[in-house]
C-alpha cells in the first residue's frame, strides 16, 4: 500500500476496563496497516488498568502509555492528543474493538479521495447480539460546503422526517490531526454527547468526506458505560447541547434546521426523563421529572401533539398532562 509511511495515532482512553482492555489494544495491534502508535491513557483507572497498560506497552513497541489524575473521557482523549505524533488520529474507546482493517480502510479513503475526514458503519454489540449499523450515505464521498452541510452537519443537529439520522460516535472518524484543535475537546461534565461537539467544530475545516459504508467499530454496550448510568445532572447537560447547536448554527448563518432543533430539544427532554427512571428511586424521578416539565414547558408543548406518531410525542402528551405515574411505568417497562 502506497501509504504505509503515513503514521496513524490510535488513541485509547482507559478506565476501569481491565475486563475489555487487552481486547481492545490487541484489536489495534493486529491491524493490517501496520504503521500505527497507539497511545494509551491511564485516566487514573483505581483498577488493574494502570499496571496492565504498562505490561502491554513492555511487550510492544508502538505502544506508549500516559498516566494522569481521573478527569474524564475529553480530558483522556486531549492529553492523548498532545502525546500522539501521528499525521492521522483515530480515537477507540477502551471497552469496545475494531476490526482488523479499520485503519486501513480509512486511511485509504481519506488518502485516496484528499479528503479531511473518513467515517465508517459500525457494529453495536450486546452480550447475545451484533446489529450492524451503515450511514445514511449511497455516495462514497461528500463535498462542497453545500453538500457537507445538507449531508453531514445538519443530521448531526437533530432528525428529520424523511431523513436519517448521522452517528456522532467520534470513535467511527478519522481525523487529520492539522485540523485538530484543543478546544474541540469539551468536558463530557458539561455537555452531553460532547462527542458532537467536536464533530460539528472539526467541520469547520472540512471540504471532503470520504464514507466507508461498512462496519468496522465495535461498539459494546455495558451497563457500566457512562451512558447507561444515571446522571443528576444530564438535562442540564443535554440543555448545553441543544444551546451549542443552535448557537453554532446561527454564527455560521445555517439555515434550514428548525425541524430538527426541535426534533433535538424534544429528544434532550425525552432521555431526561429516562434518566430520571433509571435512578431506580420514584421520589427521585418524580422530583427531576417535575423540574423537568417545568424547565422545559415549551419545548414539551411544542413537541408533535399526535401521540400515536412515535415514543417521544407519546411520552410528551402525557408529560403536558402531567401523567407522571404513567410515563414511569411506561419508560420502565420499555427498560426491561
């Protein structure tokens, strides 16, 4: 391959994951593009991570470790970032894996085609399942502002009817590491889904995108992934969000997107009352959800009043009804 000498930086945040490290780091490892350095980041795992991030670097030389203070995945990923040397970055999150020709088949889109970024399909896996996830994409490449913001920026705002949704996994991109920047890497304390964030601002600079439109992440949902925990906080942080898209949008002078601000703002509140019901304890849920209706009037009343079009008008007609018992019950139910 014509790109062997370009270095590909994989950075692999690492947290209380010794169950699913060595998996990840040999996934890595065994890639058929060799030319990679993989910079492990102990964000100061109170597990066996720390010694076994070591141990791995020891028997393999493209492996170098960085341990610092616990202060989350953005900050994992950022100092990462400054250790890495390599021409392009790719981020893998420690508990999932990728297929063998992962880097490969980017670094060869994004070489071939000169373009900015490549992003591939993914798999989500459970304990007793594998669905395999492709982009909404027929086209190989995305170019052109016009055709960038249509295609790519604006289904990273919110859904659409009769359109797709576009993943904002950041771990499913490649990037070129002169068009990274520092302040791209927000606090997922902050704000939810900071993985957007970061996607949206890299945009900026990009004037192609080459689709690999097949599966070649892993990525493995576990009930100790911070997604799956209830968080006290995550209606102010998907609040954060929502503001940080709008804001983005106009600044940019994009238009075009009230549909899916909206679609965004009605999902933000339909994940913080699921929130709220994973707490596990109904005083809790019933005290957030209150909050919740409360804060958020508008957006609830704004949201499809047809209750038979989905889950999240569903869940919003009984919220404007104040069926708190029933939307409990009901989200509770789809848990199980």
């Amino acid at each position: 391959m014509s790109n062997n000498k370009k270095l590909v930086s994989v950075i692999v945040p690492v947290y209380k994951v010794e169950k699913y490290l060595r998996r990840c780091v040999e996934s890595v490892l065994s890639q058929t593009y060799e030319n990679v350095e993989v910079v492990l980041v102990d964000d100061g795992s109170p597990d066996n991570c720390p010694v076994m991030c070591d141990e791995l670097a020891k028997a393999d030389q493209r492996i170098k470790v960085v341990h610092k203070e616990n202060g989350g995945l953005s900050s994992a990923r950022l100092a990462g970032f400054r250790e890495s040397t390599g021409e392009y970055i790719l981020f893998v999150d420690s508990d999932d894996y990728i297929e063998n020709n992962m880097v490969e088949e980017l670094l060869t889109a994004i070489t071939d085609n000169n373009a900015d970024l490549a992003l591939c399909g993914y798999f989500t896996q459970y304990d007793d399942s594998n669905t395999e996830n492709l982009l909404p994409y027929r086209k190989k490449l995305l170019e052109g502002k016009e055709e960038i913001t249509k295609e790519y920026i604006l289904p990273l705002i919110g859904t659409q009817k009769g359109s797709t949704n576009l993943p904002g996994f950041l771990c499913i991109r490649m990037l070129k590491r002169v068009l990274v920047k520092e302040s791209f890497f927000v606090s997922e304390n902050e704000v939810f889904a900071e993985d957007v964030v970061f996607d949206l601002l890299y945009s900026d600079s990009v004037n192609r995108i080459a689709v690999v439109n097949i599966p070649l992440y892993h990525y493995c949902v576990n009930g100790q992934s911070l997604t799956n925990k209830y968080r006290k906080n995550k209606w102010q942080m998907l609040k954060n969000l929502c503001a940080f898209k709008s804001e983005f949008l106009s600044e940019r002078g994009i238009a075009g997107a009230e549909e899916r601000l909206k679609n965004a703002n009605s999902s933000a509140v339909f994940a913080s009352v699921d929130n709220a019901v994973v707490s596990g304890d109904y005083r809790t849920y019933l005290e957030e959800v209150k909050f919740l209706v409360k804060d958020a009037r508008d957006i609830i009343k704004k949201s499809d009043k047809n209750p038979l079009h989905g889950t999240v008008p569903l869940t919003m007609f009984l919220l404007n009804l104040r069926a708190y018992f029933v939307v409990y019950r009901l989200r509770k139910s789809r848990m199980k």
